[in-house]
C-alpha cells in the first residue's frame, strides 16, 4: 500500500505540472503571441471584498492541492480508506485527463477574450460560442472535475479541503466579480445570454431577466 500511494502521488503531481504548463504556461504564451498580452490581470479587490476573499480561497486551495500529494510522498498524511479504492483512482485519473482537455478547449474557445482574473478596466468581447453555448463557465466546470480528480489520486484530508476552497472560492469569484463585471460591461447582451444558458452545468444557475 505505501508503494501504490507513492506511486499515485508521484502521478498526481505530474498530471498537475501537466495541468499547469498547458492551461497556464501555454495558453499565457498563445495569448501573448496573439495580442501582446498574456492574459493575466491578477486581483484587483481591497481587503475586505469579494474579489479579496475570492482570490485568497483560490491561492489557498492551489497550495493545499500541491501540498497534499507531496505530503503524501512524504509519509505525513495517510489516505482517507473510504475514498482510497482502485476504481477511485481509475475515476480520478479519467477525470484529470478529460478535465485538462476540457479546461484547455474551453480556454481556446475564448479567443483573445481569455484572461485570468477581471481588470475592471478592460473590456473584452462576450463570447457565447463553442462549450459557452452549454454553460456560461465551461472553464470553471472543468476545472472542478479536474481537481476532484486529484482527490481521488491521493485522498487524504488536505487534497479534500484543497478542492472544498477551490469550489467556493470560483463560486465567489464568479458571482460576485465575473458577473457584475459581465452585466456591467455588456448590460443586456449578457443578461439575456445569462438567463438561458447555466453557469456551471446546462439549465443552473441562469440569472433573472
């Protein structure tokens, strides 16, 4: 069993640097080449705000996430025996696969209106094309997925609570930056194009008129 845990740890750190060199490294570079820009616009939230708690849930559960299977590696934490089950695992590593290719094809759909994190400065084009069509988010519900994945590979406690603070700190961010900043800047277009289309899975979370 220590074997087969190293041994899943071991693949879930590399399907994160996996995870990482495409859906960040290249993307950031494929934006750069198209526009002069990479695309991240970091936190622009005061303390206190949504955006501030936000991007601070979202930091926290990237670092918990990257720490649960080195701590893994290491011995420290022992697998939750519930979750810790071969098809579990199997389920975890069709879920990272899948979710990568579904986060990066959800990135590329967006064109040169890609970016990482909202300057409320910028305007950018609405795209509602490709998976937008399904859900008004198909990055965000791939990443999801993506990481519930990792719980699976190495389901330990901290991997767990890595992926609880992802889930709200995207909530959060969506509902209370991503679509004020959306309604601000398109008004009608995105409210009628938010009240037919889901914003995480087809049909939930449509917005009122």
């Amino acid at each position: 069993m220590p074997t087969e845990t190293s041994s899943l740890a071991t693949w879930a750190l590399g399907l994160a640097g996996l995870y990482f060199f495409l859906a960040v490294g290249v993307r950031m570079l494929m934006q750069y080449r198209r526009t002069g820009s990479t695309g991240f616009k970091g936190a622009h939230g005061k303390p206190g705000s949504v955006e501030w708690f936000s991007s601070i849930l979202l930091t926290v559960g990237l670092g918990l996430g990257l720490s649960a299977p080195v701590l893994s590696l290491l011995g420290w934490l022992k697998p939750i025996e519930a979750f810790d089950r071969p098809d579990g695992h199997t389920l975890g590593f069709a879920l990272c696969l899948l979710g990568l290719t579904a986060t990066f094809g959800a990135q590329v759909a967006m064109g040169d209106s890609w970016r990482i994190g909202v300057d409320p400065k910028e305007s950018t084009e609405l795209v509602t094309g490709g998976p937008f069509r399904i859900v008004r988010n198909p990055i965000y519900s791939a990443m999801i997925p993506t990481c519930l994945g990792f719980v699976l590979l190495v389901p330990n406690a901290l991997a767990v609570a890595a992926w609880i603070a992802l889930v709200v700190g995207l909530e959060l961010h969506v509902r209370g930056v991503e679509e004020p900043y959306l309604l601000r800047v398109h008004g009608r277009a995105y409210s009628e194009y938010a009240a037919r289309v889901g914003r995480f899975l087809p049909g939930m979370g449509r917005l009122a008129p």
